[in-house]
C-alpha cells in the first residue's frame, strides 16, 4: 500500500494535463474550422463557450477529461488527509470540508459536462453554480489550512509548506476575481462586447484550475518521501501517539522536531 501512495502526486498531476489538453483540443477544433458561428453566439461575438464547442461533436472527449480531473483532485486532498497522522482537530475538520465541497464541487463538473448546454441548459448552468460553489469554499479552506500549516513549520529542510500555502492563496484570490467577473459578465449578456468577454473569462479560469492540481501534485511529491519514515519533520508517523485535543497540544502536534525530555544525570561520589 506505502508503494502504491508513493506514486499518488501522479493523480492530480495526469488530471491537470488531461484538463489542459482538452481544454487547448476543444479551441483549436473550433479554430480549425474557420471559427463557425455557434448557436449561442451572436454575430458580433468571437469566442464560444467551453460548453458550447463541447456538445457539437467533443462531448466525450470533455467528459472525460472531467472525471479525470475529478479523481485526480479528490484522491489528492484524500491522500493529504491519510498522511498527515498528526491532525489536531482544526486539520480533522478543515479536511472533512475540503473532501466533503471538493466532491460536491467535482459532481458538479461531471454532470455539467454530459448535461450539454442545448439540450439541458437550466441542469447545465445549475451544475455549473454548484462546481464554482463547491470548488470555491474547498480550495479557500484548503488555502486557510496550508497558511496554518507554514505558520508552525519554519524549518529550511520543510520550506516547501510555505511556498505551497504562498501558491494556493495566489491561485484561490486570481480565481476568485475571475469567477466574479465571468458571473458578473454572463448577466450583460445583451451588450456584445459584455457577452464576449464572459467567454473570455470562463476560458482563462477553466486554464486555471490546471495548475492548481499540478501545486497539488507538487504538495503530495515532498511528502512521499517521509511517509512511511518515524523521523518525519511533519510527525507524519510520532505525532499522533500524543493523543489530546487541548489547545496546548494541539500547538506540541503541530510543531516538528519535539525535544526529547531532559532527565538529570546522576552523580557519581569518587571518594566511596
């Protein structure tokens, strides 16, 4: 099983390039063929939707690349949650949110792509809420967690917490911005230049959630290699046989490399 968990970065990290490819397949598609005018756009509009260009022919293909995305997001956070034995309660529960909206929010990804905007446009653009929704809140706690985390962890050998929780808050505030935006945008859908550049929007945010699996997938690689170890710097493996939730242990959970209690030495009298 500890060999089969080495290899988990790969999830998040197959996910995120088969997410990116058929996203940049679906737009070259379009553009191959002379960029048709679709049956939501307008004459005056120049770029489709995601879903749009999905449910002409592409429809397995996006798909697809939902579901891996899917399993590759919550077999990540999944992982993260099964490693770190040392969780004090706030870990217990912030990664019971993450997993509980990343699966709400992943659900909704899927459903959104089999249920085409043509045939289904009122389930499609709910799912598409619910993914948004459930993404948001799992990625924002997720976030909260990480900066937690590098507040503890400050050692150079485990530098690598910080510049994670430094990613993740950079990537939930872009995203954040780009998803207003595109919901702000998607109502002024009678100016053309407003109704343009709400396809705009939803295209670079769906290109973001790409390198938010790869931070994943680059999360998970360092820790590999302390999982199955007892002098792990994160107590992957000690720490959980502290076995208190008061707040002073909690704290003693979350800080590495825990002295070992001093005794003191016996004197020895020469003379006897």
């Amino acid at each position: 099983m500890v060999r089969v968990l080495r290899y988990a970065w790969l999830l998040p990290a197959i996910g995120a390039c088969c997410w990116l490819a058929s996203l940049t397949a679906m737009i070259s598609v379009w553009a191959r063929d002379n960029k048709p005018t679709l049956v939501d756009m307008d004459s005056d509009d120049r770029v489709p939707y995601i879903s749009d260009i999905a449910a002409l022919g592409l429809k397995p293909l996006f798909v697809t690349c939902n579901v891996l995305l899917s399993v590759g997001y919550i077999a990540a956070v999944c992982v993260l949650c099964h490693i770190e034995k040392h969780k004090a309660l706030f870990s217990r529960i912030a990664f019971g949110v993450i997993i509980a909206f990343g699966i709400i929010g992943m659900i909704g990804l899927c459903l959104l792509g089999g249920l085409d905007t043509y045939r289904h446009h009122t389930a499609h653009m709910s799912n598409l809420g619910v993914f948004l929704v459930g993404t948001g809140i799992s990625t924002f706690v997720h976030a909260i967690h990480s900066v937690m985390l590098a507040r503890y962890y400050r050692e150079p050998a485990i530098r690598w917490l910080r510049i994670s929780a430094i990613l993740k808050v950079a990537w939930f505030v872009v995203a954040l911005s780009l998803a207003i935006a595109f919901v702000c945008k998607m109502g002024d859908s009678g100016d053309s230049g407003k109704s343009t550049a709400a396809p705009i929007l939803e295209w670079v945010l769906a290109y973001t959630f790409g390198p938010y699996c790869l931070v994943l997938a680059l999360d998970l690689l360092p820790r590999m290699k302390y999982f199955d170890r007892a002098e792990s710097p994160l107590g992957f493996s000690g720490a959980a046989n502290y076995g208190h939730r008061s707040r002073k242990n909690a704290r003693r959970m979350f800080t590495p490399y825990a002295p070992a209690p001093s005794y003191p030495q016996p004197v020895y009298n020469s003379d006897v």
